[in-house]
C-alpha cells in the first residue's frame, strides 16, 4: 500500500487547505504569518511511520511544506534519520541482529541499519520501509519541494555529528542562500550543540528545544533564533517573553512548540501566539488554526 493511498481518506479535506499553509510557510522567514506555521513531526506520523520517506511523502499529501525529523551517526559515521538512540521500537534490528542489545544505533553500520523494517511496527502496510540515511531524505524533501526543520538527536554521544550534519548538507546543496533563508532550521536539546552549529554557520537559522526560565533567555538569544518548547510548559506570558528578545539573526526569537496532536490544544497555543507548531497531525492542526 502506498503512502499515498495510506492517507487517501483525510487528503481531500485536508488539501482544501493547502493555499492556507502555504503563504504562512513562506512568511515564516519574514515573521509575518497570521496563523502558527505547521511542522509535520518526523514527518505526517500519524499516518504512516515515523522519520521514513513514506512520512515525508504522507506530509506531501497534506500540502504540508515543512518536515521535522532527527539525525544520529552510525558506528561508520553516516547520518541517519531515526528518532531513538536504540532501534528496538521502531525497525526488527532484534530480530535481524539477535544478541546485540541494546541496539543503539551508534553500534550498527550504515549497511546493517539498510537491512531493517522501518514500517511493519506501524501497520503492514509499510512493511519493507527503510531508515533513510540524511542524504536520502533530503533528496526526498527536494523531489516534494519540502523544507526541512533538522533536529540533531543526541549529541552528546556522537562527537563531532554537528560539522557532519552540515557537511552533507553542504554537499547535498542544502547550505546555499536559498535553503539557508527559507528552507532550513537546525535544532537541538543540547544548548552546546546549538552553539557549535551557529559558530561553524551563523547563517543557518537554529532552535533550542526546550523551556529556560526567563532569565536566562538572553544568553540564549545569543546563538538560537527559536526557542522550541513543549506545549505543556507554556503559556501566553513565556511566549510573550521569548519573543520581546532578538535572537542570533536580529529578529524577534520566535517560539515553536511540540507535540500538540489535537484540535483544542492547537488552538489554545495558537491563542497564547506561537509561531509554529510541531505535530503528528498536522492536517488537524492547520484546521484548527488557520
């Protein structure tokens, strides 16, 4: 079954609102959007399963613009995208590779984690769907003309993934002024991480994800454009701090938030003013807050 007719049922409500999406993802560079711009969490996760080519293509059939996904290194240095540091829940790596917990993803080759269902966990459907290195979801995201909100998962344990991440990124085009200033954010829960991104590109637009108190909101203005916080720990004063601030770039810091699935919860961080959302469902969301 394709992705395609995965999401058949929802598609036609759902693409009625496409020209509502599409002028708020284009405003999202100028901070000019009336309503939250809509992130398609690993891809439209509800719908097919996550960080897979077939979530990227699930968010195309939404009409949604922007894709969030998480990258890790593997035991020979090539970028994947999953979202666990283990790979148990989301492929058959027990199987496959019995007798190697706990199945990090840093213990296996690029080759050993091609060899894994990504897809039958969520639905038969997709079994057989691959963990697409990075280069292969960016290729992805061009064909869907895509952009991409990057998260870099982990980095405590993969030295060195940030000047990785941007190597290929460079080399795949996706550091040239076009994708730099509408197309890319690269974001992180490690505050270092952000940092070492912003020094070796401070072009590139970044997000911390998470929630500092107040004052301590400055010295993150200092290297992150976004402050990206989950939606229970907010309310409409936090945003209304973060966003008096100019970030790294100049521009008023801008509050994306995570992970809202349903319709009064969209609506609710929409009323405190986020700037985006970060959702599984992302058609609900762009309903409920366009």
């Amino acid at each position: 079954m394709s992705v395609r007719t995965a999401t058949a049922s929802g598609a036609a409500a759902a693409l009625l609102g496409t020209c509502f999406l599409l002028p708020a993802a284009q405003a999202q560079a100028t901070g000019t959007q009336d309503s939250p711009v809509v992130y398609a969490h690993r891809g439209a996760s509800a719908y097919a399963p996550e960080n897979t080519l077939a979530a990227v293509d699930a968010a195309d059939d939404l009409g949604v613009a922007w894709v969030e996904n998480d990258v890790q290194l593997t035991k020979d240095g090539v970028l994947v995208v999953v979202h666990d540091t283990t790979l148990g829940r989301t492929t058959d790596a027990e199987e496959v590779f019995p007798g190697r917990a706990p199945w990090a993803v840093k213990d296996f080759t690029a080759a050993e984690i091609a060899k894994l269902d990504a897809g039958s966990w969520f639905g038969a459907g997709f079994a057989g769907a691959r963990v697409p290195t990075l280069t292969q979801y960016l290729h992805r995201l061009e064909r869907n003309h895509q952009k991409l909100l990057l998260e870099i998962k982990s980095p405590e344990i993969y030295p060195g993934i940030e000047k990785e991440t941007l190597r290929v990124l460079r080399e795949e085009g996706w550091l040239d002024r076009a994708h730099v200033k509408h197309k890319l954010i690269i974001q992180s829960f490690g505050a270092e991480s952000v940092k070492k991104v912003h020094a070796l590109r401070p072009d590139v637009v970044t997000g911390f994800l998470g929630t500092p108190a107040v004052a301590e909101l400055p010295s993150y203005a200092a290297f992150t454009d976004q402050i990206n916080p989950s939606y229970t720990t907010i309310g409409a004063d936090y945003v209304a701090a973060v966003q008096k601030l100019k970030g790294a770039h100049g521009k008023p810091l801008r509050v994306n938030t995570w992970t809202v699935n349903d319709a009064a919860k969209a609506a609710q961080v929409a009323g405190f003013g986020v700037d985006g959302i970060i959702t599984n469902n992302p058609d609900i969301v762009r309903e409920a807050t366009r």
